[in-house]
C-alpha cells in the first residue's frame, strides 16, 4: 500500500516553489565528496554540510527525495481538489477530507510525494512555507465503486458558487467542487468541456455523452458539481432550477 504524502501552504510564485525544492546544490556536493579521493585533512574530507539542502527537506528531516516520486501543482488563483486530485492521481474525496480536516483554508501550492516508509517532521520550532496535512492511501472508497460523482450542465445562466448553492439546496460539506464557466459570447460545447474539464478522460467522456444528446452544439456557461461518493443530486431537476440543460452524470475518480 502506498502513502502519498501531502504538504500545501501559499507561495509568491511558481519559481519560488521550485526554488523550495531545488536539491541542486546538496546533490553537487555530494556527488562531488563521493568521487572525489581522500585527503587526509578532516575538514576537506568533511560530509558536506545539511544546510545545503533544500527547504523542503530542511522541514520536513530528510536528507533528500526522489524526484520521480514527487510532483507539485501552483496556480496564483488557488487551486481545487479536482483539478489537483487529477494532477497527483489521486482519490479526490479523500484529498478533500485530509485538507478539510487540516483546516488550512485556501492554499495556491501543493506537493505530494509517495513514500510508504515516510515520517514528515510534524513540531516546527520556526514558521514552514508549506505545512504538512498527511497522507493519503490507495485503499480508497474506489475499491469498493463509490467514486465521487460529477454532474455537468451547459446553457446560458452566468452563475456563482453561492448562487449554484442556493439554487440547489447543497451545502458545502456534501461538495468537492463547483466549477463555473460563463462567456458572454458562445463557443463550441465539445470546445468549453475539453478545456474547462481538466480530466482528460472525463472531459471526453462528457463529450460522448454531449454528442449523443439532443443539446445545443454551441454555449454561454457550464456548470461542473462534483459531489461526495454518498451524495445524491437530480440532475434534471436542478437543470429546470437553473435554467440550464443537463448534459450528463459521471462517477469518476
């Protein structure tokens, strides 16, 4: 069973979440007091120093990481559980339990790095630039086919997330997200879902689904819910609500 470990915070830039992960300089050092001869002098066959790790291992008492094993997602908008769950190949209701119980609010950086043997650092003596929320396992709610559900309309209502709130009589400890799309000119339907729906396979499966329907080739919105595994919603229904067509419903991880 693997762990993937989960760090979030907010950063300035991209750049500086890159610079918190460079190993470079540690990683030099070292190839260098590894292929290099002894000397004899103490001080020049010396390990090479832990401060010249990055700060990410500096938090979090490592002495390094395998880069293939980690990846990071940063957005200056903030980003949502979907979209990151996608991007790390992970479960995106459990993702969004460990950042709701964490209780960091809104975060625009994110690593995940899966290491079944992995301790984080948890006691900071001084302030972190990404704080550690846990982990997250492969054994999900998916083994047993309860995917988080996504509903997808399009139409012409420009809507809000409070707004889709009220309208639907959600709250938001049954949601994973609410993603809305509006254009005040229309674009092509298989267009707005292939670039708004980061899941590739979702977003073509929607399209299939789009295709097969007696719906309007060309929109001004769109409007993605995704929901808990144990969430229920009448998508045709919610559609009348909000004056949208119902273009389909997928459970997808």
């Amino acid at each position: 069973m693997s762990k993937i470990h989960i760090w979030a915070g907010t950063l300035a830039s991209e750049n500086e979440l890159r610079n918190y992960l460079d190993q470079s300089d540690s990683l030099k050092a070292w190839a260098d007091y590894d292929n290099e001869p002894a000397t004899g002098d103490p001080t020049k066959d010396a390990e090479p120093s832990p401060e010249l790790r990055c700060d990410f291992c500096k938090e979090n008492d490592l002495d390094d990481y395998d880069p293939d094993v980690l990846t990071y997602c940063f957005t200056l908008d903030g980003l949502s559980i979907p979209k990151v769950a996608s991007a790390i190949q992970a479960d995106a209701s459990q993702l969004y339990n460990l950042v709701n119980e964490s209780g960091i609010g809104d975060f625009n950086a994110l690593i995940a790095y899966d290491d079944q043997h992995l301790s984080p650092k948890l006691q900071h003596s001084t302030p972190v630039k990404m704080s550690y929320l846990g982990f997250l396992t492969n054994e999900t709610t998916i083994k047993n086919g309860c995917f988080p559900k996504h509903y997808l309309w399009a139409g012409e209502a420009k809507l809000t997330k409070n707004a889709v709130l009220k309208i639907t009589g959600l709250t938001t400890d049954q949601i994973i997200d609410i993603q809305c799309y509006y254009s005040k000119n229309k674009r092509l339907l298989d267009e707005i879902i292939i670039l708004e729906v980061t899941d590739i396979d979702m977003a073509e499966r929607f399209i299939l689904v789009a295709d097969a329907g007696n719906l309007a080739k060309e929109s001004n919105s769109m409007l993605l819910i995704t929901l808990k595994a144990n969430v229920n919603l009448d998508g045709t229904e919610v559609a009348k609500l909000l004056g949208m067509d119902f273009i389909g419903f997928l459970e997808h991880s």
